[in-house]
C-alpha cells in the first residue's frame, strides 16, 4: 500500500472520534434531504398506483332520498357521464357478545361485489360478502379482533341479529386513520332486507373530465356536474358531494390525483425544508471540523512541503480524506434515510389504507443524497484545503522565533491592565478568531430557531385542530337524516337519549348563488350549500372575518364563507341572489366567516 | 560504526550546478573555473513585522558554502541563525537579496516549485524531528520518494531499509515515530533526509534535543556523510561541536561576525 494511503488510513482510524464526528455530521445533514425527497417519491408513487388501480370516480355525491337502480341507471344518459354505479350505507349498531355495550358502526354495499365498474373494493382475506355473512374493512379487523370466522351480534332498527364476518376488504377510501367506528360490507340483496331500502343513497360516476391533451379539466367537471345536480333536482333529490377534499368534501374531483395530495404535498414541504435547513447547519459544522482538521495537522503539511509535496499533492492527500468522510457518509446516511423514508410512507400508506407496503428504494433521492454528501463535503472543504494547502513551511513548522504580526485582537488584548490573565486568556481565546466564532454562534443560533420554529408549527397545529376547530364546531355527534323531519320531534327524540347534553337542529340546502347584478342564472354558477341554523346557536361559533352574524330582526340577510364571498365577488353589504330548490330568493350579505371544516 | 554508504551517492554533485549569476566575485563559466558554490547567499536582508513595525533580522549576509563543506552556524539566540538557515532551504524568502542552492534562485521561486526542488536537492533535520505520527519510521523514510515519484514501489523499500541500516534503526522500521526515543527519532530523521539521495543537508539544532552521547552519534553520522561527498550546514549552540566542524560561521545580531573560512578560525 502506497504510504500517502497508509497515512490515510492512520488519519482516519488514528482520528476515530473526529472520523465519527465528521461522518455522522455528514450523513445527518444528507439524511435530511434524502428522507424529505425519498418519502415524498416512495409514498407519493405508491399512493398513486394504489388509487389509479383502484379506478376512483371523479363524481361522489349523497342522495337524498337514495335513487333507485332505474334513477341511476338514468343518471348515464347525461352529456360527460360515462359510468355510474349506486352504493348505500347506514348506521348500525354491534358487539363481539351478548351483554356487552353495543357500538357503533357503518354498514356497506355496492350493486354488485362481481361487477365493480369503479372505485374497486378489494378482498383482502377471506371470501365476498354473501347471505347474511359480512365482510370488514382492512384495519379494523385488526383493531377490534373480528378477523374471518368471528361471529358478532347487529343491532339495526332495534333488531338483533347473529352475524359472521367472512371477508376483509380494502375500500381504498375508507380508513382508520379518518374513521374510528369500523365499516363493515354486505351484498346488496341482504342490505335490503335488513335495512328495508333497496335504493341508493351513495351516487358514484366516472366523468369525462379530461382534455384531449389528457389533463384533467376541472370546468368540464363542473358543466357536468351541474347537469347531474339539476337531474337531481328535478327528481327532487338533494345531493351534497362526498369526494374526500382535506379539509372538506367536494362532488367532483380530479380521479388521477389520490385526495390526499395536497396535503401531503405540504407535509413533504415542510419535511423538505427542515431537511434543507439541517443540510446548511450540517455544512457549516462540517467546515468547522475541516478547518480543526487542517489546523491540527498543518505541522504535517509544513513537513511533508519541507520533503518535498507539491502543493497539489497535499490537496490530493486531504480530497482523498473528504472523499472517505464522504463514502462513510454515503453507507451511514443512505440506509438511513431508505429506511426512515419507508418508515414514513408506511405511516401514510396504513394511514390511507393503501397498498404498496413494501420496502422501495427511491434512487433519486440516494442520487440526491450522494450529490448532497460529497458537494456539501467539497465546498465545506474548499476554504481549509485551500489555505492549508496554501500555507508554506514556515507558517506550518515555526514554533518558535519571529513570524509574523500579531493579529489585531491580540494586540489590543495585550494592551489591557488590571484584568486577570485568566480573565484575559478567555476572552482571547473566544474571541481571536472571528469566522470561527461567528460560525459556531450561526450554527447555535440556527439550530435554535429551527427546534423554535418545528415546536411553534407543532403547537400552532394543535391549536388549530384543536381549540380553534373545536370552538367553532362545538358538538360531538352529526346526525344526517334522509327524510325531512319536524324539527322538534327529532330534538326530543334526541335530547331523551343518555348523556346527551344539548341538541340543535339544522336544515340545509343545496343551490347556486350568483352577485345580484348578474341578472340571469348561468350553468357555472357558484354551487352553494345553504344552512338554517337557530341564530343563538351554541354549537356554531366561526370567525367572523368582516360584517357581523346574524341578529333577530335580520330579515333576508346571510353571512358567507370568505372563500365564497371571495369566489362570487361580494362582500359585506352587497346582495346575492340564491338559486334553491324551492326557487330564488335576494338576500344582502351582513358577514363574512372563517371555516375550516 | 556504519558501514552501509552504498544507498548515498559518493559522486560530487557540482554537475548538477546551473550557471550563477556573475556577482559575488564568482567565475560564470569556462573549464578553467573554480568549483562553482552550493550555496550563494548575496547581500541577504530579512525583516519581519512585529508590533506594527519591521524587526530585521538579516542585515546584508553574503556568503558561498562549497561542494563538500562541513559547516556549523552559530550564535546567540535571536541573531539569525534559523534565519539563514530558513533562507538556504526555500523555508524564508528574503527581504531583499538572492539565495542560489545548487544552483536555483530561490528567492524567486514560487512555493510550489521550492517544495519540489527541496525533494530532489535538500534533505532538512529539524530540532524537534518532524516525524509524521501516524506513519512508521520505514514509511517516513519512503514519503519523500513518493512525492518525488523516485524509484519503483519495492525499491522505495529496500532503500528505506538500507538508510534506517545506515543510522542503526532497521529493527525499528515498522515502529511509529512516538515508540522510539528522540535519538532515534532524530537519526530516522536524517535516513529522511537522505531518502531522495539529496547532495545537500541542512540541520536546524538537530542535535539541541539530544543527550551529549546521542549527539555525538548523530554528528557522527553527519560527518561520514560529508567524508561521502555531502554538503551539510547545521545550526548548533553547542560550541565544542561545532568545534569539530571544518568551517564555522558566526552570525551576531544578524550579520556574519566571524566565518572560519574567511581566516577568522575556528
């Protein structure tokens, strides 16, 4: 072995601790962006092939009251509907044993387990759901203990049945992670007898919705999504969209793009500008040990010039000893960050219930990473190589004798009287090399704004989802009702049950609101859904971004969502005209509110 | 005491020489010429700053040291010695003056080109030995012939072998410089210095961090060198070395106060 890598070697291994220091600095900065991108790829692929496979619709809408199969089947003959397939679910009750407390659950069926046409439901074990037997969605399964062959009691409409569960599926969009009450699936025929509605209440339908360049067209969805609504109407059917759309729900979406995308776009935003953020902090650590590294050996330098190493030489010596910092880091960082990436997409995928869970490896966030080690290696290197290299004998061998000024700081140090040396030592010290200091101050300083900045968006966060969301949602429990109920009948029926505290009825209807100075309805007119809700209501409290709430004595007056006052063009003070099922109506626009559901 | 020489080239090297520059009184060319000096130092002047002002150090040294000469510089402290020292090995540039070694003007080359000309021409003792830590004796001796690109791989070898024979230390060769004592480490120094067979050796103290036995031992080694055809110039303090030594340059408060050669005895 030549000797210029004998002394490699020694260095590296002499040097164990600064090895690790500086491997590890590397390879942590590196890890940031590798795990930011990796993550983001493996998971955004894996979400992606699982949600195109699974042949989403663009349109899902409720019913109300559910179509029948001829209604649906009608629905194709509107311009831009290509596919429509009825689902229906309901709410039911069940328990693993006779005496135990009954919970909630959703119950689930489709026309037709053999003839999906869309949004695929997938067996998972076991057998399709048939005759009394149900099936269960993926997760809960796991959760509750109701693996295949396990037998359980159902309670629908005060009626108690024995049921086995035969079957796991994955639906693709039902979850645990949004969902805590478990879903479970029976076929069509079965639904209706225990249920005694053979109607659909779940209207699903593929779209044309995309150009002829293949994009999807989002006014193309629009255009035929109101003709799909006013068909509804028509018939007398409220419709209110069902397409997941964190945080809210819409009625047609884009079916190429799983509803999780935004927001794991932000996630991974965020991910990644931590990661960049780590990596500059890391860089500058990184030169910080370099230069410690060349200091501690310029005597070496100064000897190996004093035999004769060309200046080249000794900038290939010290290349060879970033290229082995950066090749450790490459091993220590790459399996890392393989690993925390998988780790994370595992988190999402089990979160969205989708497939694809198996180990990847992402090679453009390793050629990132590769790229991010040895870049970040050389230009952190460049400046101490470069002087090192630079340094002549004397500078690198003179220990004693006359060689050169003092520096500035020194000098004035120096000057200082009835200070302690100590005292003196120290500040000398902290302060004589002034790129060193101010370095170390960034890299304190950085890290410290970025744990601030990751415990501020963490607490931000909770404060939104959880006081803030709270406050204007104040209610545990939504009842949806099918039928048009007498308001008081349900508050009694409700307010009698155990533990129910308050209730409040609302009413809500879909439409389209336009300005009040466009005179005439036009197709793409803003869909609006319409609340009615008691004006001293307790379990609704937005917001308020401009104007008031409503007040008694308010007569034709409505408060919109800024978002939708922003979409029309109003604001406080102007009228809208409202498009209802019941016909139109003015009404002048006292508030605009903050939503986030 | 040592008896392997057959590593060191015995051949005098003023072949090697490029013409001088015609000052000091020194012929330029021609057959009938004197042996042209290894080392010509004109009119020196070396200052350095200190405190906002220029200290020098040198004021105006001119001398010539020859083919084979044995020199011994010394002085008081502070008086620049290590100075001239530093001059004639590329380490120092002067102020003002010229420095020619085998013929190059060092003051005017660049850093680059000094390093590689030290590897070809000097072989540098240092006081304090300057061995590498982490490489062993052998691989501190087989450095310089790599950065010289000198001699194949197995040959770097055995020569590293044949010098650490020459200083006594060739059952210490795998050993690291921090396993030996300073005697040895210094005289592995000089198997260094001698690794590209230079034709000229310097010494700054090479023997001040030595008991009087070791030092004896190492000057010893020095003195079979030069009996070899080797230029050595050395900085001691130590006056009766430096007694022992053919020619004797006295350096006080930065001029030569007295150079045995110049009929100012030893």
């Amino acid at each position: 072995m030549s000797v210029i890598y004998a002394k490699l070697w020694a260095d590296l291994w002499g040097n164990k601790m600064r090895t690790l220091q500086i491997v590890l600095i590397v390879a942590l900065g590196a890890l940031g962006s590798g795990l930011a991108l990796g993550a983001r790829n493996l998971t955004a692929a894996a979400i992606s092939a699982d949600w195109v496979a699974s042949a989403p619709p663009a349109m899902k809408i409720s019913a109300a009251p559910p179509l029948s199969e001829d209604e649906l089947l009608a629905l194709k003959s509107i311009d831009g509907v290509v596919a429509v397939e009825g689902f229906a679910e309901r709410k039911i009750e069940w328990r693993h044993h006779p005496g135990d407390p009954w919970q909630a659950a959703t119950l689930s069926t489709r026309v037709d387990y053999a003839e999906q046409t869309m949004s695929y439901w997938e067996l998972v074990a076991g057998v399709w759901p048939h005759g009394n037997d149900f099936a269960i969605e993926r997760g809960y399964d796991q959760t509750f203990a109701l693996a295949p062959g396990t037998q359980i009691e159902t309670r629908i409409d005060e009626r108690v049945r024995p049921v086995t569960i035969t079957g796991v599926l994955n639906s693709h969009e039902v979850t645990q992670g949004f969902m805590a009450d478990p879903t479970f699936y029976v076929d069509h025929r079965r639904f209706a007898e225990i249920t005694g509605d053979d109607r659909f209440g779940i209207v699903a339908a593929q779209l044309a919705v995309h150009d002829a360049a293949g994009r999807y067209d989002p006014a193309q969805a629009a255009a035929i999504d109101g003709a799909v609504q006013d068909r509804l109407e028509k018939l007398g059917v409220d419709s209110q969209g069902l397409k997941p759309a964190p945080p809210k729900t819409v009625r047609v979406d884009n079916p190429d793009v799983h509803f999780s995308n935004s927001v794991l776009k932000s996630v991974f935003l965020i991910l990644g500008v931590i990661g960049f953020v780590i990596m500059a902090l890391g860089m500058l650590l990184v030169y910080t040990n370099v230069s410690a590294l060349i200091t501690q050996q310029v005597g070496q330098i100064g000897v190996m010039k004093a035999i004769g190493a060309r200046t080249r030489q000794i900038v290939q010596i010290y290349l060879m000893l970033i290229f082995v910092y950066g090749v450790l880091a490459v091993m220590v960082s790459v399996p890392l960050s393989m690993w925390a990436a998988n780790g994370i997409k595992l988190i999402f995928l089990t979160l969205l219930d989708a497939n694809g869970r198996g180990f990847a490896v992402d090679w453009r966030a390793v050629g990132l990473q590769v790229v991010v080690i040895f870049l970040s290696l050389l230009l952190a290197s460049l400046i101490p190589l470069a002087k090192g290299a630079r340094m002549t004998v004397r500078e690198a061998v003179s220990t004693y004798g006359l060689g050169g000024a003092a520096g500035v700081f020194d000098t004035l140090i120096a000057k200082l009287r009835r200070v302690s040396y100590t005292v003196l030592l120290v500040i000398g010290n902290t302060f004589r090399n002034i790129s060193r200091l101010t370095l170390t101050q960034v890299v304190l300083v950085g890290s410290g704004i970025l744990f601030i900045a990751v415990m501020g968006v963490r607490d931000a966060v909770n404060y939104t989802f959880g006081p803030v969301l709270t406050g204007i949602h104040d209610y545990d429990i939504t009842l949806t009702l099918q039928h048009d109920v007498r308001s008081a009948r349900v508050a009694q029926l409700v307010a009698g049950r155990p533990n129910v505290a308050a209730v409040e009825t609302w009413n809500s209807s879909n439409g389209s609101a336009r300005p009040r100075s466009q005179r005439d309805h036009e197709p793409d007119d803003q869909r609006v859904t319409v609340f009615g809700m008691p004006l001293d209501t307790t379990m609704f409290a937005p917001t308020i971004r401009a104007g008031r709430w409503l007040q008694p004595g308010d007569d034709q007056a409505v408060t919109l969502h800024d978002e939708l006052a922003q979409k029309i063009g109003v604001g406080v003070g102007d009228w809208i005209t409202l498009r209802l099922e019941g016909g139109r109506s003015r009404s002048g626009v006292v508030g605009t509110f903050f939503d986030p559901a | 005491m040592f008896n392997l020489f057959s590593a060191l080239r015995t051949e005098p090297v003023v072949t090697t020489l490029t013409p001088l520059p015609g000052t000091n009184g020194l012929p330029t060319q021609g057959p009938a010429a004197a042996p042209k000096p290894v080392v010509a130092i004109n009119d020196v002047v070396k200052s350095f700053p200190v405190g906002g002002q220029d200290v020098t150090i040198l004021k105006g040294v001119s001398l010539d040291i020859h083919n084979g000469e044995f020199v011994a510089i010394v002085g008081p402290s502070g008086n620049g010695k290590s100075t001239l020292l530093n001059m004639m090995t590329g380490i120092d540039r002067p102020s003002s003056g010229e420095v020619y070694v085998t013929g190059q003007p060092l003051h005017a080359m660049s850093e680059n080109d000094l390093a590689v000309w030290r590897g070809e021409n000097l072989g540098i003792i240092f006081q304090f030995f300057q061995m590498l830590p982490s490489l062993s004796l052998a691989q501190n001796i087989i450095l310089p012939m790599e950065f010289a690109g000198k001699y194949s791989r197995t040959e770097r070898r055995e020569r590293a072998m044949d010098l650490l024979e020459l200083v006594g230390l060739a059952d210490q060769a795998d050993k690291l410089p921090g396993m030996v004592s300073g005697g040895q480490q210094q005289r592995a120094a000089i198997a260094r210095a001698l690794a590209n067979d230079p034709p000229m050796l310097v010494g700054d103290e090479p023997t001040g961090n030595l008991d009087a036995k070791t030092a004896n031992e190492v000057f010893d080694i020095f003195y079979r060198l030069v009996e070899r055809g080797k230029t050595m110039v050395m900085v001691t303090h130590d006056r009766e070395l430096a007694g022992r030594m053919p020619r004797v340059i006295e350096i006080v408060n930065g001029r030569i106060d007295r150079d045995s050669a110049q009929g100012g005895g030893a």
